[in-house]
C-alpha cells in the first residue's frame, strides 16, 4: 500500500482554514493529505501545508496532539488567512478528484472481489485506449509513466509492475476520463468487455500454453508460448523495405 500510495500523500498536514472556521472541523480530513487535491471547492480557497503565522509545518504525529493549532507557536489555524482560488477549472478538476477520493476511501462491498475488480478495470481502460486508437507506448509516454506500469494497469497488476494511485489518475485522465466513472461503469456491467482471445502459437500451434508477454516497440501485444517456448506478435506490422534507387 504505501509503494501504491508513493508520491500521492503529504508528509505533513494540510487544512483549509475556513473549514476549521465555519463547519466547526474538528479533525483534519484525510482527502487533504493526498497532494492531488490542491484546493477546498466548498470554500474556494487553496489548502494550506503550514501555519500561516510561523511557517511551520504540521506534523502528522505530535504531542499533545491538538486539531485546529500549531505546536509551535500554538495559535489557532482557524484564524490564517485563506488563499482563494479565481480559476474555475482548477476548481472542477478539484472537485473531481475531491468525489473520487472520497468514493475510494469510502468502505464499499466489492472490495471482498477486489482482485477481479482491479482486472476489470484494467480491460475496460486497455479497451478504451483501443477505441480511441492509442498503443500502449504512447500512453506510456504522455502519462510520463513506463510501458511496464501502463501494461500492470491494464492486466491489473498493479503491485508487480510498479502502478500508483497517481498512475490510475494520469491513464484517466490521457482518456479523458474519470476514475470514478471507470469504477462504476465496471460494477454495473463488470463482464461486458469481453477479455482478448489468445492466439494460437505459429511454431507448434499450441493455445492453452499460450501467456501475453509484455509490449514491444510499437505497442503491440506480444505473446510467449510456455510449450516451446517461442515469443511472437498476433498481427505484427509489416515494414516496407525501401528500394536502392539503381
């Protein structure tokens, strides 16, 4: 869980000093941690990573613990000055990534399925892709991710191959698409994507000994036959072969 959360939490605690104020908060709500969430879409205002008296940051773990207060100079956050935030698409993006965070933190029935879960949600966004005619190699590259990450994310093997919550986030997003969304089209219809038909391996014509291997360059699917061992594509490209001018 925490390589799976890597880069997604803040080491100190965030706030929005309105909330603290208005709505009588008293803790700190565990969506501020996630650094994705940059602002309070209620109140408009930017979430703040240290007192706005001293500058000093909120420790996670203190003692005496205290909501609302600095430990160091041990005046009430409630009372900081609130950043607001003009720019209304930044504020939608919040308010997206806001719900979403919640829907995951939220306990929820099919997590006792999560395994099969996960895997479907992989295919349904390898079918998306396919739909919207990007190879696995250049979502890779426009997330800013490994061709391995995007291949865990799409076999739902997110912990062998290195995938985070932030990985999740930037695959939805290159689609245009909500993590929320994608959750909830999986739990209503989690057997529509029907899974992709292994080939037939060309050396030995063997298909249950058949396993997907991986990407190659052009981000097709590669395949590896565990019976004689032969590594091959379903429909590979073929290349032109440019003519010497005699």
């Amino acid at each position: 869980m925490s390589r799976f959360l890597s880069g997604c939490m803040s080491q100190y605690l965030r706030y929005c000093p309105v909330c603290f104020t208005e709505e009588r908060v008293t803790y700190y709500l565990l969506s501020w941690r996630f650094l994705m969430l940059t602002c309070c879409c209620k109140h408009r205002c930017r979430l703040l990573e240290a007192c706005g008296h001293c500058g000093e940051l909120i420790p996670l773990f203190r003692s005496p613990f205290t909501v609302g207060n600095c430990l160091r100079c041990e005046r009430s956050l409630k009372l900081c000055t609130a950043v607001s935030v003009p720019d209304e698409a930044e504020l939608g993006v919040a308010s997206h990534i806001y719900d979403t965070l919640v829907s995951l933190l939220t306990p929820q029935p099919w997590e006792a399925e999560s395994s099969r879960i996960i895997k479907h949600i992989g295919r349904h966004l390898a079918h998306m892709r396919k739909t919207k005619r990007l190879t696995a190699v250049e979502v890779a590259r426009q997330i800013g991710e490994t061709l391995t990450v995007v291949e865990g994310i799409e076999r739902g093997d997110f912990v062998g191959k290195g995938a985070t919550l932030q990985s999740y986030f930037n695959y939805t997003h290159c689609l245009d698409l909500g993590l929320r969304e994608v959750f909830t089209s999986v739990l209503e219809a989690p057997d529509h994507i029907p899974a992709t038909p292994l080939p037939l391996c060309p050396a030995c014509q063997e298909l249950s000994h058949v396993t997907r291997d991986g990407f190659n360059r052009s981000g097709s699917q590669r395949y590896q036959c565990q019976s004689c061992h032969h590594s091959f594509t379903a429909s590979p490209k073929v290349r032109e072969v440019k003519r010497q001018p005699s």
